[in-house]
C-alpha cells in the first residue's frame, strides 16, 4: 500500500507539482476517482479545478478491462490489441459505447450544475487520475484538454505501472507519478482504503472549488523556521480579539478544507488566524517527519515567536488549534519556553504523543472528540488526567475521526470559537 486514501495521495502528488505553480496551471479531474486526489492538488497550486468526463469502455463479458474510452466533445479512444484478444464483435463495441455515452452526458451535466468549462486555451492543464492502468482513459481524457487549446498538458497520478510512458505515446507533455512499481495488478491494491467515490463527493469538491475562486484569498506569508521556508495565510479581522495559530496533522497543510472552515469561523468571530504548513512540499512525503511531533512543535513555538513579532500581531493573546498529530505539536509548543500560549483546543487530536510534556502545560486545553472515534476518544481521556492545565473534553455525538458528519464540523467549530473567547485575554508586553 502506498497511500490510505485519494486525498493523502493528492496531497503526496501535489508536493511532486510545486514546480507548476506559478504557471497559471488549470487542474482537470477524471471523475469520479480521480476528482479527490485532483482537490487537493488545486488547492495546492492555488489553481482553478475542473472534470473531463470520461466512461470506460469495457469488455462485454468483462467490463473492469478496458478496451477504451470515450469523452466529452466526442473524443474517443479504442485499444484495438484489447478488442482483438478479447473477440469483441464491432456491433459489441457499438453497443457498449451507447450505453457508455448516454451515462456520460448524465454525468457531465449532473458534476456541472450550469458551470461553463474552465477555458484551457494557452494554460498548462494539469490532468489528474486515482492512477493509470490501461491508459485509455487518461489518452483520451488528454487528447480532449489538447483538443480545447491546453499548450502544455501534464499528466499526474499516484501510481502506475512502469511502462506507463509507452502507453500514452506523444499526447502529453509531461508525466509525474510518485509510484511506478514492477508488479501491477490494479490501482486499488496500492490503496488501503480504495471505495467508490459518490456522485455527492465530485459535486462537493467542484463547488468548493468554484467558491475557493471567487473569493479573493488573503496573500501568502513565509516564514524561516528551523532553517527551512514555511508558507502561512494570515487572516486578521479588524480589531482581533485574538491570535489562532493552526497545527496541521499527518501531512495536511494550511490547505486543509477541514481546517480552513473552522479558521473562518474564527474569524467570523473576530479572531486572527494562521494557516501555514509545518513541513515543507519535500517533507511532507516523509512518513517519519509527518509523525515527528517534537520536530513540529519546536516549528509551532519558533512561527510563534516570528509571527507574533509582527507589527500586525504584536499584543495580540496567542491560542493554538491543533487537529490529529498536530495537537501533539501544539502542546508540544504551549510546553516550551517563549510566547505565552493562552489557550488550546485539539480536534480529533493525539494529546497522548505530547506524553512526555503534558505536565508542562498551562494552558487550558480543550479536547474535542468524536463520538464514534473510540480509540481516539479513550486517549484522549487519559490525556486529560495528564496535563497540568484545566482540560475540559467535548465530545460530538456520532462522529468520526474527520468529523465529516453533517453538523459535526461545525459542532467544532462551535466549540473553538466558544474556548478562544473565553480564554484569550490582552498579554501584557
């Protein structure tokens, strides 16, 4: 396996396309596996997203294996090696390819909800798949961005097999796959969790995405800590009560749509917040960085103490919100010597990491937990028995570790805004 789900491989490709960000580049999807590992890709690259919809065409008696693929603007693509060996009559292939026509203009309609294309002429477009196997349907989905006036078309996945390159011939102009191995069966065995991506997901990464583009977004900051560059967003609403600094867990950033929802709250309710990412794109595929909670706490403290020096945010009380692994980091930091750490809260956190520190912290801490994250919610507990600050414990009734339940998030939110409130208070300087 080498990655748990679409969303950690696109954040995992994302950092292999850093080098495309300032190109102006347009993210396409092929939906309806590949548009979660696009999301977090075009976060990334700050970049607009947008779908080519493609349908396999399988076999008859056989429809996993592909003998082509079709796609909007009338694009088509048969392997004839696969039609041959497979004996597949034309009258076959014809009626496959009704059926698969049919079904994509359902679709395209349906993830589009009224939304033009995003125009391609003369941009890079960057397309994007859960992986490649045959190939037919990442050809096809190219030679239609090319066919819509892409100058440069790129091709990312996570994983393919290793003569992926001979497959797709002169139709792209660039190849990036993190994963190449020798033996390759299909993409999902290289998945621990590979399950059907809904209707429901493509439609609400794609909204998101198109709102993400008509709100102007606060500039980027960077930020030299532990000898490396960090890039931040800084929200500060007028006359900030406060300063929220985000610790992101196992590998999400400042780009994290969970994250970023509840910094908005948070600004809503008149708070200062910083997204930034802890690790650079380079280390974030390093599996023992992403889980080094001393190494991210010792970052945590030293952008404090940056950020805090800013004309900006001088005085301001200082919280940390810390999510997964990051919540170890942020307690980490509220335990070290430096700016005083008013306040805590930890989302689905693992407060148990920070055990050797916990004694040491003074700020009050809230620990917000799933209901339904049982493990989580028992460390939690007796992480709460450790610290050496008033700790209160939230739990939100029915929800999983990404508090992905309607309302759960939310609920989160809620709650952080409630604890910043009450604990930020002005620092005397």
């Amino acid at each position: 396996m080498y990655y748990p789900d679409r969303e950690e491989a696109g954040r995992r490709l994302a950092a292999e396309l850093q080098r495309w960000r300032g190109a102006d580049p347009v993210v396409v999807a092929l939906p309806r596996g590949g548009v979660p590992v696009a999301a977090p890709v075009a976060r990334a690259l700050r970049a607009p997203l947008d779908i080519c919809v493609i349908r396999k065409l399988g076999v008859p008696f056989q429809p996993e294996l592909g003998m082509g693929a079709i796609g909007e603007d009338g694009a088509r693509v048969v392997n004839d090696a696969v039609v041959r060996g497979a004996r597949v009559s034309p009258e076959q292939l014809a009626e496959v390819e009704r059926e698969e026509r049919a079904e994509l203009e359902r679709r395209a309609e349906r993830y589009r909800r009224g939304r033009s294309p995003v125009p391609l002429a003369g941009r890079t477009v960057i397309v994007v798949d859960d992986g490649v196997a045959t190939g037919s349907t990442a050809l096809a989905a190219c030679r239609i961005v090319r066919a819509r006036g892409a100058a440069r078309v790129v091709l990312a996945v996570p994983v393919a097999p290793q003569d992926w390159a001979a497959r797709l011939g002169g139709d792209v102009d660039d190849l990036v796959c993190p994963h190449t191995p020798a033996r390759f069966w299909a993409i999902g065995e290289f998945y621990t969790d590979f399950s059907q991506t809904s209707d429901a997901e493509v439609i609400a990464l794609l909204d998101e995405a198109a709102a993400r583009q008509q709100q102007p977004e606060d500039p980027e900051i960077t930020l030299e800590a532990g000898g490396v560059e960090l890039l931040g967003v800084l929200t500060r609403p007028q006359d900030a009560l406060g300063l929220v600094l985000f610790a992101h867990g196992s590998g999400s950033g400042r780009l994290s749509p969970r994250n970023r929802y509840v910094a908005g709250e948070l600004n809503r309710a008149g708070l200062a917040t910083l997204l930034f990412d802890l690790l650079t794109p380079a280390e974030e595929i390093d599996r023992e960085k992403v889980f080094d909670t001393e190494l991210l706490g010792r970052r945590l403290a030293e952008v404090t103490r940056l950020v805090t020096a800013r004309p900006d945010c001088a005085g301001l009380p200082v919280g940390y919100f810390g999510a997964s692994t990051g919540a170890a980091a942020a307690l980490r930091a509220a335990a070290e010597p430096g700016p005083r750490v008013a306040a805590v809260v930890s989302r689905g956190g693992r407060p148990d990491l920070a055990g050797p520190v916990l004694g040491g912290v003074s700020a009050p801490v809230l620990l917000i937990v799933g209901g339904a994250d049982r493990t989580v919610l028992e460390l939690n507990r007796r992480a709460q028995a450790q610290l050496g600050a008033p700790a209160s414990l939230a739990v939100v009734p029915d929800a999983g570790h990404l508090f992905e339940e309607p309302g759960a998030l939310e609920a989160v939110a809620a709650l952080a805004a409630d604890w910043f409130a009450q604990h930020l208070s002005p620092v005397d300087r």
